[in-house]
C-alpha cells in the first residue's frame, strides 16, 4: 500500500530538505525513463510476435532487447518504488508496537536495507567496468556488447541506495 502521507508533510530545510528533494525528483525521473523502457520492451515483444507468427520470419534481437528493457526498468524503477511505499512489507510488528520503537526498527531496517543496497551497487560497477574494459559481449547471435546491459543494474541500486539516505534524512524511517 502506498504511503499517502509521504508526501503531505513539509519538506525539511536547509542541505537535507534540498538533498531529500532532488533524490525524490531524480527517483521520479528514472521512473518516467524505467516506464519507457518498459514501453519499449512490451513493444519489441509484440513486434517478436507479429514476425514470428504473423510473417514467419525468424527474429534476431527482439527476445534479448525485450529481456534487457523489462529489466532495466525495474532495476531504474526501484528508487521510486522506495519513495512512495510501493515494495512489499509485512508491518505487523512494527505497527503493533508503535511510537519510538517503531522508528527505531523501521530505522535498523531501512539501514540493513542501505549497507545490503550499496554493498550491490560497489558490485554492480565493478561489473558493469569488467565487461566493458573486457570488451565482453552476449555471446547471442546478436551479440551486442553487455555493457549497456548491465548499466541499468548499477545505477538503478546506486540511485536506490542514495533513496535510502534520503528516506533516512526525512525521518520517516
């Protein structure tokens, strides 16, 4: 369920307000950007389709472009997730024991939850730099370079890693 109140109470002053703010605004453009990847992606799916099954001709790059779109945009599409309260969450506990101790595990959380994302993000772009200082490719008949393939992943959990610090600065941890 989506936190409705988010987004109603006043945005903080000062180097954290401004900071808070343009972690929301840069997770909401990388939404819109994850949203046409999307788009993308289903199109190149029904164009797959019409080719293979309308045509009779063979397709070549539609099944990997279709897989690497989908998951860029849900790897570039988590920081928003994040911002608004979209992931899944079992809040049975924290919501029995309110007050204090409700922020203070929503707290240990979010922190978990930030070490685990930027421990990803240190591997994301030492992997991403491997294949594209490798030279390496998909190894497909289409064999693109993987690069590109793999960019999504570390800027999608970096800007995810940068949401929770945001989402900690706003003290609705």
């Amino acid at each position: 369920m989506m936190d409705t109140q988010r987004h109603t109470i006043a945005p903080r002053r000062g180097v954290i307000g401004l900071y808070i703010r343009l972690m929301d605004g840069i997770s909401c453009a990388t939404a819109v950007f994850a949203g046409a990847l999307l788009l993308g992606g289903v199109l190149v799916v029904c164009h797959m389709i019409f080719m293979r099954y309308v045509l009779g001709e063979s397709t070549i790059w539609q099944t990997e472009f279709a897989v690497f779109s989908i998951t860029g945009a849900m790897l570039l599409g988590a920081p928003y997730v994040l911002l608004t309260g979209g992931h899944v969450a079992v809040t049975v506990l924290p919501d029995a024991l309110g007050g204090l101790a409700r922020r203070i595990m929503n707290l240990v959380a979010s922190l978990v939850g930030l070490a685990f994302c930027v421990a990803l993000a240190y591997a994301a772009w030492l992997y991403v730099l491997e294949a594209l200082h490798g030279g390496w490719t998909t190894g497909t008949v289409w064999n693109p370079p993987l690069w590109p393939a793999l960019l999504p992943m570390a800027v999608g959990i970096s800007l995810l890693s940068l949401q929770y610090v945001a989402e900690i600065l706003r003290g609705e941890t």
